[in-house]
C-alpha cells in the first residue's frame, strides 16, 4: 500500500493505493500457477481499491507499473505485454492526483478492514 498526505496552504490530500510486487523480465512468461496466483492477487486488490497495481521488477527495464485490472484481462502470461507505465510517470500521475483512492488514508493494514469486500467467485475459465 502507497499512501500519500499532503497539506500545502489551500490544499489538503490524502489518498492512497494497493501494489503487488513481481520480479519479471520483458522475454519470460509467467508460469501457468504463478500467473494464476498474481491473478488471484489481483482480484484480492482489486475488490478492495479500483487503484491497485502490480510493480513489475526487471533488470532490463527496471521498476514498470501495470494496472491489476489489466493483468486480471490478459489472455498473455507475460504481463510486458500488457499496458505499463515506468515507476517514475506513475508517481508523478499520483502525486498530481491523476491516480489515487481517498479510501486508503493511511499506510496501515487496518485500513483495509473498513473498505468494502466482495467475495470472489469462481469463475471457471
């Protein structure tokens, strides 16, 4: 979870989002259960926050940022291949509030436990 909490003169913001964090090369698929398994992750954030994203960590292009709901909608097990930002547009969409659920105020897991939960169906692919 990322949060953010600013004060400047006329201007009060605290928001906040989900992450999930894989090591991952652009020229490797995921395997079938550890795909299945971010999914599954996926999901999980993204019954709690439309604002949740998996943080894709790579030697070749270093820290990219893909959307969950991105990776929930690939029929691809590489999740290059999908839409990704770099680490540094994706603070910077954040910071000017672009990106963000007011929801998750503070970086503590307790917060969680007051947001909405969806039981997750199954759903047989």
């Amino acid at each position: 979870m990322g949060v953010l909490d600013v004060k400047v003169t006329d201007l009060r913001v605290k928001k906040g989002f989900l992450a999930q964090a894989k090591r991952a090369e652009p020229d490797t698929s995921f395997s079938r259960d550890e795909w299945a398994r971010l999914q599954g992750q996926c999901e999980t954030m993204l019954q709690r926050s439309p604002d949740s994203f998996v943080f894709l960590y790579s030697k070749e292009k270093g820290i990219r940022v893909v959307p969950a709901i991105e990776v929930l909608g690939s029929s691809s097990r590489n999740p290059f291949q999908s839409y990704d930002r770099s680490f540094q547009r994706f603070f910077e969409q954040f910071i000017q509030c672009f990106v963000g659920d007011r929801r998750l105020k503070k970086a503590h897991v307790g917060v969680l436990a007051h947001l909405p939960w969806k039981l997750a169906m199954s759903d047989p692919m």
